[in-house]
C-alpha cells in the first residue's frame, strides 16, 4: 500500500557561495523557518546533527538532506532547496562536494518517511540535475514544488 502525505510546502533558493557545509545546511533549515514549518531550534538542530554524526545527511554525489526530530522544532510539513552555483564540501568520503541541499522538516515520524518517500522518487526521476539546469530561484522553487506536487 502507498503511503499518503499531506501537501508538503516548498520553496527554493540560489546561492553563489557559502563559507562552509554549515551556512548551508543553515540556508536551506532557514528556509522552513520562512515557511513557518520548523523553528529557528530545529534549524541548529539540523546542524548540530551533522556535527554530532558526521556528514551521513550527504546522501548521493553532491546531494544533501538536512532534517532533524520533529520534536526539535518542526510545525509542519515542509522541504526546502539551497542550490549552490559554488559547491561545497561536508567531508563526506565518497559524495562530496555538495551543490544540492535540501531541508525536511515533518511533524511525526510517519509524515517523515512518507516526505522522504516523496523526495527520493523525484530524486530518482532527475529532480537534483532539473535543479541544476535552473537559472533562477523561482525556477528552481517551480521545479521543486512540481516535483513534490506529482508525487503526493
């Protein structure tokens, strides 16, 4: 049986550079933040999760997915995108460097697996090289909510 997920709100950003893995990792949590699906807590706590567990949240060559518990300070059902132009490193062995950062934020666990569900098919059908081809933010906000929208 497929799993069922509520509309999952999204939105997108273009950077040029950013210092390090974690003023993405920021960028893209920030982002749920101006959503209003995740509280400025669970944007450190997407951060502080990488620093406490390594670079796992870097999961295919120049793909990331910041999350965090839901009990951290999600509100909402949410994924987000920070496409970089400049790539940058997480010290991942065999996947970096990284241009492609999403952000999760879910209310529960269930939401959670049914959002990432929801990433990974649009990840397998082309999604992360569609953002790339973007040349603006409200292109890759559009690619993003498409993506997200044919899967729910």
């Amino acid at each position: 049986m497929e799993r069922q997920v509520a509309a999952i709100a999204t939105t997108a950003q273009v950077a040029h550079r950013v210092d390090n893995w974690e003023d993405a990792v920021r960028g893209a949590s920030r982002l749920l933040e101006d959503l209003r699906v995740a509280s400025a807590d669970y944007t450190d706590a997407c951060v502080q999760s990488v620093k406490d567990n390594g670079p796992y949240i870097v999961l295919s060559p120049g793909i990331a997915i910041a999350h965090a518990r839901p009990e951290q300070g999600a509100q909402g059902l949410g994924i987000t995108v920070l496409l970089l132009r400049e790539a940058v490193r997480f010290g991942h062995e065999t996947n970096d460097p990284v241009d492609v950062v999403f952000a999760l934020a879910t209310p529960d666990s269930d939401a959670h697996v049914g959002a990432l569900g929801v990433l990974a098919k649009a990840l397998r059908d082309g999604l992360a090289n569609q953002l790339r081809d973007s040349l603006t933010a409200a292109e890759v906000a559009t690619v993003l909510s498409r993506a997200v929208e044919n899967d729910i």
